[in-house]
C-alpha cells in the first residue's frame, strides 16, 4: 500500500462543485437566518449546564484502614494522595490502550510491510512488549498504594475520552502504516507528557521506590517517542531532525526534580533519549518501597 | 431495466444467503463517492428497517403468520446489516445525520414531485420545508462544535439555509394527524411513496434517539432533543397517511413491493459499481420476497395479488438535487402550519399547539441557539473575519469572567 495519497477523486470541496457550488452561495443571500445572535449563544449554554452540574467522578477510597493511614501520611508530607491514585489509574488506563494500538500496529505491518526508514515487526514488538511492562509495573503500584487497579478513575476515563480517535485510526483496514503511525505518534506524545507529570506526583508524595520506576518508564518512552517520530519522518520523505516535532523534555526537568536522584542529562543522548540501548531493556523489575 | 411485480420470481428464499464476512463490506469512500450514494445507504437501511419493525409488529398480532414472518425477517435483518455497515468508520455521528437530513430532503422532494395525488404531495412538501430546516440547524451545529463545513457531506447538491424554523414545527399530537388514500383507489405510486418516506423518517427518528446522548455538548444534546420530537411528529404524519384499513398481509405484500422499489430505483442510479452490485442482489432478493408473500396473501385472503401490486413499476425515485423545487416550496408554503388533518396559515393554528409549543419552548429552543445569525459559508463561518472578530469580543469575555 502506498504511503502517501495519490491525486484523484475528492468530492467534498466546493470548487470542483462548479455551478452547483455558486448556488449553494446564492442561497445563504435569500435566506438569511431565522433568528439573530451568533456562536456565543451556545457558550452561554454550555456555562449555565456547567453551573448546575457535576464533575466527571470520583476516585474510590483506600481499601483498608492501613492504607487510609498511609494516605494521611502522605497528604502530611505535602503529597496528594486522591491526585496520585486518579493518575496512576489514568497511565494504566493508557498503556492497556496503548498496548492495544501497538497490537492494530503489528496487524498493520504484517498485512502490508513497512516503508523505507520505518519500522521493522522487531522494533513494533519490542515497544509493544514495554507498554505491557508499564502497565504490570502501574497496576502493581497501584496495589501497593491500597488501590484497586481495576477501578477507573476520572483521570483514566477522560485519557480514554481524550484518545478514543485513535484505536478508530489504527484498526480502520483502510489505513495505511504511516497513517498509523501518526495515530501513535499522538499516543507517546501524551505518554511522555503524562508519564513526567507522574514522576512528579510520585516525588512529591514521597515515593522513592515508585519515581525510580517512573524515571525508568520515561526512558523507555522518549524512545518510543524518537523512534516513532523518526518512522513518521521517513514516511514522509524527511528527516527527524529537521526540526520535526516539539522539543522533547528531559526526564530529570521540572522543579519536581531540582534535587531529584536523576542527573539532569545523564546517560542520554543530544535529542534527550536515553543512550546506549538502556531503554530497551529497562523491564522494571523494582518494587514499590512502602 | 424492466421489473415486472407479478411475474418476476427474484432469488427463492431458501438461495438467500450470507456470511459474516460478506455482510461486513468495505465501506463507501466519504471523500470520493458521491453524496447521493450515501443518501441512498441512509435510505435503505431505513427501508430494511421498516421492514424488521414492521414483520415483528405483524408476528404479534398474527399467530398462524410467525414461522413465515420469521423466516423473511432474518433476511431483512441480514439485508440491513450488510446496508447499514456501509457507512464507514470514519463519518461520525454528526456527520451521519447530515446524511440522514440530505435523504429527507432529495428523497421528500423526488417524492412530493411525482406524487400524483394533490392532498399527499402537500403533506410531503409540508414534511419537506421542516427536514430542510434540521439540515441548517446540523450544520450549524458541526461548525460551532467542530468546526467543520458540511457541505463535505452534502456536495453542494442541497442548499444549507433555515426552512420552516424547528423552533415553530412543534405541533399538538392531533395536528399532525393527515387522511389517509383510500387503499381502494389510491394509485400504486402513492403507496410506494407513503411506505418510502414513512420508513426513512421513523430510521431517522431512532437514529437520532440512538447518537444524541453520545454528544458531550448540552445544546448538541438538546439539538437531537428537539429534531428527534420533530421527526416523531413526522412519523406520526406519514403513519397516518397510510389506509389503516388495509389488511395485515396486504400491508406486507405492499412493504416487500416498495423494497423492490426502492432497490430498483438504487440500482437505476447507482454510480459506485460494488455498490450497485449489492442493490442488484437484494433487488432479486426482494422479488422473493415478493412471491413468498403473495403466494400467502393469495393462499389466505382469496384475493390475486394483482388487486393490490401493479403489474409494472412507477418511474424510480431521483436521486438528484431538487434545489428549485425546494427553494419554490420555500417561497410559497414557509408559513404553513396544521390543524388537524388540513393545512393553514401559522395564523390559524390552534390554542392547542401554541400551548404545547410554548411550554417546550419556554426556557428557550436549542435549534434557535445552536444557529442564532448562522449563515453557511464555504470552508465553515470561521472563514468571515467579522464571526472570527465576534468570537472574541469583550462580551464574550465578560460573561466568561
């Protein structure tokens, strides 16, 4: 299959509409609107149901009262207890998904082979295997936290609201392997965002053991996000590092990280990936400290 | 290609057959096939639709009935999937209803056109002006929301400005009621058209009962709120207009004839060859259909089927843009409203359908809302400097704060 779209039939502009397109025009000048106002009618609207409503949900509760005690601690040491177990809920809720995309992804690739400069079925797997890995290490942090990690929380349900497009994207046989892959590109850009904001709250609470395991998730996604990037660039016929994408963060960045274990820079490499193949092999296999 | 009802013998019921894959089709091209290919999609899943509906509505009335009924309607049910999942993946449900909105318009007004009694032409240019207005009001709703132009689903084939105002089509329950024709003298091409438009407008109906809850938005939910009671109150019209007194299996007989119809005007006009191909198979598959069913019909009433189905089909339904026809029916008949059965100026409405209108109108109406000052322009109104300007302007901003 062809990566880039070929010259042809398109219907849906009105210039090749000809006469039929000047008439659809015509029309607005014979008909004006029934009522007068414009867009902002329907934002009063949306701010009057917003005014009486309510939120998207709640997280559930601590399990026992050991855990209820641990949260109390930490909201002591300045953490966010409720805020933490709603995000880690949101990551798990991500990388099931994301697991899922990189699934439709290696469908795609064996169905209709990669591109020049994309990815091979290796290196498709070889990511899908490390979103499996972050989702057992989430719901393993989540357990240690006193969480159920079968809940969904309000943060994993508006992740999968905010990505609901791209499943579409990737299981649609119509779509080629670079168009997927623009799919996946949106889905490790979010992860790496959200991945930093993770880190950060795991710090904050106090959470050695579980930050370690973020960092080192980081990692692995800023490795994604450079693959993925550079796949989409060569499907394109450019390169990477033409100043393709928004500038990647350092893992270490941020004030979360201003006396962080982590040295800013550290074993990575200019585009801020991690250096020397640690990212691929970075299973976590530390557990939470508590 | 000629269609003669009486005789032709179509595909035998028990070579109608299919599988999963084959009912799951690759879909029509949203950007490369044309408008009227999807409206003819939108259209005969709604005719399959009818056809379901309307075989269980008979199952339980009809005990001795039911094995026969069973087996037809597990074809329909397979029809309408492999019909109904031509829609691709990639037309939302927004998207989707401005096809739905396309279909009442070039579909009501093919019909209302060749429609040879007076009375039922006027319902149908009637139902016509109000369809015409949802179209606006959606594309209103998909700039705003989405900011997308709906003329990538429309084509340019039907213009996109207010009708008879939703606002105003709100009705008390009897003065949506019509006459029937008479099921004696009426001619064929009226019962054709009733069963056509009357099934297109209760799947759209449904349809807009089914998607309006997926909008996260309050007006996109209030606007499928309020065209949804609108086409409630059309089926209740086009039900209407069809002779009650008609018998079960003569209403079946007449069902299976307008799919046959129906097909046949698809297959006239389809431009999509794979497309085409599937309207060429059910329309063989409705001409069993209508054997099956006149073998019964002639088997129980003692009656030939030819007292109920002509012998040769009306002229097929236009799949073509009625631009001038709807936009006269706009010049002449925008203030018409109903009491009772019978058309009349707005002025002469009833207390009762000012009340009923007043009430769900009286914290305001969503399709006003959604396209208060909305002019259609080409690429979305974000395109005029003066909305962009408007937009963002310190009122706006004061409410906000």
């Amino acid at each position: 299959m062809r990566q880039s779209a070929q010259q042809g039939t398109n219907r849906t502009g009105i210039v090749g509409a000809g006469q039929l397109g000047e008439e659809m025009v015509a029309a607005t000048r014979e008909f004006p609107p029934s009522s007068p106002g414009d867009a902002r009618a329907i934002g009063e609207v949306r701010m009057a149901y917003a005014q009486a409503g309510e939120g998207l949900g709640e997280t559930p509760p601590p399990g026992s009262l050991m855990d209820k005690a641990k949260a109390a601690v930490t909201a002591t040491t300045g953490g966010q207890p409720t805020l933490l177990m709603d995000k880690l809920g949101e990551r798990l809720a991500f990388e099931h998904a994301g697991a899922r995309l990189y699934e439709a992804l290696l469908s795609k690739h064996r169905a209709y082979g990669s591109f020049e400069g994309g990815p091979s079925g290796e290196d498709v797997l070889h990511i899908l295997t490390e979103e499996y890995d972050h989702a057992q290490l989430l719901e393993r942090a989540i357990k240690n936290l006193g969480g159920d990690p079968t809940a969904l929380t309000p943060a994993a349900n508006l992740a999968v609201t905010i990505s609901a497009g791209l499943p579409q994207v990737l299981s649609d046989p119509r779509t080629n392997l670079l168009q997927s892959l623009e799919a996946i590109l949106v889905a490790e850009l979010a992860d790496n965002e959200c991945w930093t904001a993770l880190a950060q709250l795991a710090r904050q609470a106090g959470h050695d053991g579980l930050t370690q395991q973020c960092l080192e998730a980081i990692g692995h996604e800023r490795d994604h996000l450079g693959k993925v990037r550079a796949w989409v660039a060569a499907g394109q016929g450019r390169s990477a590092g033409e100043g393709g994408g928004a500038e990647m963060p350092e893992a270490g960045e941020g004030p979360a990280y201003a006396a962080g274990e982590e040295k800013r820079g550290e074993g990575r490499d200019a585009g801020g990936r991690p250096a020397g193949g640690k990212s691929g092999k970075g299973r976590s296999t530390r557990r939470e400290r508590q | 290609m000629a269609i003669n009802l009486l005789r032709d013998t179509g595909v035998p019921l028990e070579q109608q057959r299919f599988t999963w894959r084959e009912l799951v089709q690759t879909p029509y091209n949203k950007l490369m096939d044309d408008a009227f290919t999807r409206v003819r999609v939108i259209l005969m899943n709604g005719i399959e639709s009818e056809a379901l509906r309307f075989g269980h509505a008979c199952a339980r009335m009809n005990g001795p009935w039911q094995a026969a009924l069973a087996q037809v309607r597990r074809i329909e049910q397979h029809q309408q999937t492999m019909v109904n999942w031509l829609n691709p993946a990639d037309q939302d449900p927004l998207e989707t209803t401005i096809g739905f909105e396309q279909v009442a318009i070039e579909v009501t007004a093919a019909v209302a056109e060749k429609e040879p009694d007076p009375y039922l032409a006027q319902v149908y240019r009637f139902g016509l002006l109000e369809d015409f207005d949802h179209l606006y009001r959606y594309s209103a709703l998909m700039d705003r929301l989405q900011g997308k132009d709906a003329n990538a689903l429309v084509q340019s084939y039907s213009d996109i400005v207010p009708g008879r105002p939703t606002a105003i089509e709100h009705r008390h329950p009897l003065d949506d009621l019509r006459k029937p024709y008479d099921r004696r003298r009426a001619d064929p091409l009226t019962k054709l058209h009733a069963l056509t438009i009357m099934a297109g407008e209760h799947q759209t109906h449904d349809y807009y009962m089914t998607v309006g809850p997926f909008f996260a938005d309050p007006v996109a939910r209030q606007v499928y709120a309020e065209i949804a009671s609108i086409e409630e109150q059309h089926v209740t019209q086009y039900e209407s207009i069809i002779d009650p007194g008609e018998t079960w299996l003569e209403k079946w007989l007449l069902h299976e004839a307008g799919e046959v119809y129906n097909y046949w005007s698809c297959v006239e006009s389809e431009g999509n060859p794979r497309i085409r191909a599937i309207w060429e198979r059910f329309l063989d598959y409705e001409l069993g259909h209508v054997r099956f069913v006149a073998r019964l019909f002639e088997e129980t009433e003692g009656r030939d089927a030819a007292e109920v189905l002509p012998e040769r089909l009306p002229e097929p339904i236009r799949y073509q843009s009625h631009r001038e026809f709807v936009r006269e029916t706009l010049r002449r008949e925008l203030t018409l409203s109903a009491v009772g059965a019978e058309f009349v100026d707005r002025e002469q409405e009833t207390e009762a359908t000012r009340a009923y209108r007043d009430q769900l109108n009286s914290e305001g109406s969503p399709t006003e809302i959604v396209a208060a000052g909305y002019v259609w322009r080409p690429g979305t109104e974000l395109t005029d400097p003066a909305t962009r300007v408007r937009s963002v302007s310190p009122k706006s901003e004061r409410r906000a704060a």
